[in-house]
C-alpha cells in the first residue's frame, strides 16, 4: 500500500541556482545544506516518488489557458528558464500513480487541467534539481497551483486538493513511499516597487505555523493580510498549505530561515514530519 | 482597461525571441496585433511600465519585459527606480553590503 | 434579473465556410437556412448575450496544458484556423457576466481553466460568425469543454457544469437575456479510417433525445457507446449536455439535419425551448 | 509507450511554421528535440501515422498533420487510403456523386 512518508517546505528561489553569488556566502552555505539535509532525509525514508507543489510564474502557461491546478502525467523536462545555470534534462514522472491522482480527483470533485507533456519552470525545478535530481530512482510527480497569476486558488481549494492528494495516495494499491513539497515563499514582492524587502517577522509566524501542522491558521489569514506582509510572492504559501493538507496530521521542524535581500527573498525550508 | 491585452502582448514578448525584434523594428506595428486601447499602447511605447502594474498588470510580466526592453545592465536597479517613481529602491542598501 | 430565455443546437463543422462547394447544394442551403432562423429567433428573444458551450480540437490547447473546461472572461478574438474563409476579428464578450459565471463556479466546486485572452478555433468561431455576429450588440461568453483531446470531461460532470452555469446566470442581478448554444456533433470520425461515415440512425436518436430534453438519456448511453456509434467526434455531445443542463427544463425543435459525408459529419440543428 | 512526446512534436508542426521547416532539413535532428522513443521516432520517419494513430496518439494530430509532410493535395483521399492500410475509404464513393 502506498504512503505519504514525509513532505517539505522548500523555496524555489530561481537565484539559488541562477545567481548565488550576489548573496551572503554563509547563508548560500545554510541554504545548501538545508538542501543536502532533504537529501539524506529522502534516503532515510527510503522515498520512491515525490509530489512536488509549485506554481507557474507567467512562463508555463499563458493567459489563454490558465489553470487552477494541473498535474503533469506524461513527460517532464526542466527547466523552462536559461538562465538557472541548469542544463535542460528529463525528469522521470511516475505515470501509473499520477494517473491514479489525476483521475482519483476526477471522480471526487478536482477537475485537474492535465499536462501530457511539461517544461518546468523554477517553481518546481529548483527542488527537483538539488534535492531529488541527487537521488537516482527518486521519480517526481509535479502539480502547479496557480499561486502568482489570477486568478489564484483560494486557500481553502489548495487544502482540499492537498488533503485529495493524500486520499488517492492511500487509496493506490502498489507498494510506493511517497513525500511531499510545498515550494516556494515566504515573504516576496515580485516585480514590484517593495522588490527586495524581507519582511522576517511574517517569516517567522508563517513557518511557525507551519512547524504546529496549523493550517487552519494559515488559511485564517487570508490572501489580503498575506499580500500586505508578505508580498504577491507569499501568495506562494498555498502550495505549501496543499503539501501539508496531503499529510493529514503533522508537526515541522525548521531546516533553515535566512532572510535574503539579495535573493529577494525569505528563504525557509521545514522538513514535515508524519504526526 | 481589463489589461488582459498587455498581458498577452507581454507573453508573447518573452515567449517569441522575434517578437522582440519585431516590436523593437515598428513598436506601433507590433503592438497593433493586440487589442489594446490607444492608452494602453501608449504606456509600452512609452515604457511606462509603473503606470501598467498600478492598473492591474502582473508584475511577473513587467519584471520579465523590462530587460527585454531597455537591456539587461539596468536589472534590478534601473527597474526598481523606475517602479518607485524614480527614488532609488531600499534594496540597494542590501547589495552595497559585503556578501561575506 | 438575468435569465436563460433560449438555447440552440449548433453544428461549428468547419467546412461550413471553409469548404461549402464540396457538399450538396441543396444541404449546404437548408444548413444556411437553419443559422439564419437562429438569427432571427435570437432577435425575438431579445438576447443579450449568448453563452457558447463548444471544444478545442487540439489547436488552441497544448499537451502541456489542457483544461476539463475553460471561461473565456476578457478579450476574445477569432477564428484560429486561417483556412475558414473568415478573416480574424475581435468578438465581444459580456465580461462583468463571463467573472461572475467564473466566481460562481470557484464558489460551488467548479475550477475552471481561465482564458484572459482567447483566440478562439471553429469549435466556437463558426456558430459564432455564422448566428451571432450578424446580430449588433450581442455579446459573447464561450466555454470550451475537453470533448475531443483526453482526458475528456464527464458527461455527467459536463451535465453539472451546465446547472451551476444556468444558477449563475440565476445569480446574476442585472436584467439580461441569456442564450446558450451547445456546439458540435452528430456523428463524425476525425482523422480515423471511417472519416467521412455518417450513422444517420444515431443521430436521428440523439436528436430525439434532445428534443425529449433528455439529458439522463445521452448520458446513459456511455462514451464507449458514442464512440464505437457516432465515432470520436460524436464525444461533442458533452457541449449539448452542458448546454441542455443549463437550461433546466427545455423541449426542443429539429432545425435541420443533413447527413453530409463530404462534410465528414451528421450536421445537425435545434432549437432549445425553456419548458 | 504513452505517445504524449508524439502529440508534442505534433502539436510543435502544427503550431510552428518553421518547425516545419526544421524537420524537413533535418528530420532526425528535429525530433531528437522530443522524448520520443526510437520506435516513435522511425514511426514518424517513416510517416507512418496509421501506426501512431493505432497506438493512441490523437487523430486529430495525425489529420493535421498528414498534409504538413505530404502536402494538401492528397487530402483527404490519400491520407484516408493510408490510415484503411492502403484500402481506399469508403467516403470517395461520397465526392463521386454530383454535388446538387
Ligand atoms: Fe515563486
Ligand atoms: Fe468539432
């Protein structure tokens, strides 16, 4: 029977890759090994397949389709950016259990836009490339959320998909141990006039909130009060609330919070463990 | 003023590496494929680009046109000026620090 | 008070202006005749808007993107395809109704795909330019469906769609008159070995199904029933059953049917009547 | 063998002029660009779309298709005799009657 092991907290933060030297060197460091922490921790628990939460950034999709959310059930290559420093290349699907998803959703409610064929962008190929990439055999199963172009998903939408997502989990009757990431965040303003503030305090509550499973408490704040504290790029907090979702009950621990200027960035990671 | 428009028009920008050409060759040309108002239209001839995202354009959008536009050097200063109406953008403070 | 006062079964086979001199004249003039009735019919309502329920045919969606169903709610432009003998122009959509039938749908469980820009194929364009452009001033909202690319929608899910469609409109407080146009069908297989069969027998049934206002009836006969009958094409039906559901309680009216094999289609016409 | 990278480099001709021409040039070259299996790749070489469209890849796709690599004139009678396994299709008998 398939389980969800373990999930994670990780940014996306494209600079990561593309542009780590504009950044202080000993937060770089923490960063990477946050990084190589998720890669042992996927190793300990023995993980076959990740399903990885991120958002397209206007790349993906264009304003004449704009999913809520979409699964990717075919091919996947990344990243759609050239300039990640990330050589494009295949990433392995894990097509019998995304199809499993994908239609487990179908019938209950979720009515998926589907990808047959999918570039990512850094909104999941940050995570794939530094912490699942490293571990051959480890096969990813993408989902966006629309979390930076309108409409977005409502919060509470993004807690029931995730909270679907555990079901059809559960419900596949192969042997699979399953983690899952919510990426992206905290606090960012994207392209806007704030473009560079940090706000740590917001940071700070929001991984809290995190670390106490609480995702009634990140729902009650509502997208208004996150655009205000945290920037449009906060938005970004509904993937991680539909990773959580998917893990039913849990509790987190932080791996690493550096407020980064220079990234443009809070950049947190929170390993999620099963409660 | 949806703004739908100049969304795509800057999709298909940095979508289509001759659309650049193209706009840069007869901007008013270019522009003319989309359903834009004039005043809309006027706003990306003129770069003004503030104007577009304080009227509901994604700022994803703006951020990734900029450089397209008017070269990459200027990212993010130039950019960032520019979006705050012309004072110099707090984060310049975090660059002028050694990165360790 | 906005309300559904009609609605219309619509052929969009491309051929319709595309390629009129390979098909039987006399055909070709009772099909010109029925969009010309519809036209009128839409004047004696004193429609406002029509909602037009039609399908991409893998022109307007990629593989890495391809929604259960979409709302068009800003710009709309159209036909795609160069070669329908209609030279592009832009289409008027009702946008403060097309948000609201958006929000509607998040609210109650439907999430849509959203076009903010559209450029729409014949799936919409030629119902479109042949019964609502020569109208001035009505206006459009289109819907597209996945009824010819996997993973199609439901019927029953398509079914659904249409009654929260036809409760939006409900919702809506302002005075409107509302048509819907159900887009598509009969029995067509496109691009298959049987490519130009018509199942006259079939569609004659599915006819009789819509004119009964039947919609439990087509979708009990099952998309493997369609397929093998009416051929991949006939999958189409989904936009009438959208279309019928939003209406609630409708007889309807033949307008015309030819079976038109040059056409590679049944070709088939009707008029929906609030009951 | 899922097709989807099929209906990809598909979808890529039908949406690109110049995919086109690219594959004409350099057929081998151009697809190498998809995931395609070395099975998928000959079948497209070898214009064998009545095997693409056997094993799922959509109709749709191959109709449009065909004539990019063939040309328009033998549509839809060649294509068709193609996908019936070299039987001409049942609807020529169709264009043979007069037209009204
Ligand atoms: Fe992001
Ligand atoms: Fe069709």
């Amino acid at each position: 029977m398939a389980e969800i092991v373990g999930g994670f907290i990780v940014s996306h933060d494209p600079m990561i890759t593309g542009n780590p030297e504009i950044a202080n060197k000993k937060q770089v460091a923490n960063v990477d090994a946050a990084f190589e922490t998720i890669v042992e921790r996927l190793k300990e628990l023995r993980v076959d397949t990740v399903i990885v939460v991120g958002d397209d950034h206007y790349t993906m999709f264009g304003p004449h389709c704009l999913p809520q959310y979409l699964i990717g059930v075919g091919e996947l290559e990344g990243p759609e950016e050239n300039w990640l420093r990330i050589e494009r290349y295949q990433v392995e699907n894990n097509v019998p259990l995304a199809e499993h998803i994908m239609n487990y959703g179908f019938a209950n409610g979720f009515d998926w836009a589907v990808a047959k064929s999918l570039l990512l962008d850094h909104g999941t190929m940050i995570p794939i490339h530094k912490a699942i990439t490293p571990i051959p055999g480890v096969r990813t199963i993408p989902i966006y959320l629309a979390a930076a172009v309108t409409p977005i998903i409502p919060m509470r939408r993004a807690q029931q998909l995730g909270a679907m997502i555990g079901d059809a989990v559960n419900a596949w009757d192969k042997d699979e141990r399953v983690a899952v990431f919510g990426c992206g965040g905290i606090s960012h303003w994207v392209g806007t006039a704030e473009m560079g503030r940090v706000n740590e305090e917001f940071d700070h509550m929001i991984l809290n909130h995190v670390n106490n499973g609480d995702i009634e408490a990140l729902i009650a704040l509502g997208d208004d009060y996150v655009l205000e504290n945290g920037g449009n790029g906060a938005w970004e907090i509904r993937n991680w609330i539909c990773a959580m979702a998917a893990m039913k009950k849990l509790t987190g621990e932080t791996l690493c919070y550096e407020p980064m200027p220079t990234w443009i960035t809070g950049v947190g990671f929170s390993e999620l463990k099963v409660a | 003023m949806s703004m739908h428009a100049v969304e795509k028009a800057f999709w298909t920008l940095g979508k289509d590496p001759e659309a650049i050409e193209q706009f840069k060759a007869d901007p008013d040309g270019f522009l003319r494929q989309f359903l834009l108002t004039d005043s809309e239209r006027k706003m990306i001839m003129e770069n003004d680009l503030k104007s577009l995202a304080d009227q509901g354009v994604n700022t994803l959008l703006t951020l990734m046109v900029w450089p397209m536009l008017n070269g990459p050097e200027g990212m993010p200063f130039d950019y960032l000026t520019h979006m705050n109406g012309g004072e110099p953008p707090a984060m310049m403070a975090a660059f002028e620090q050694p990165q360790g």
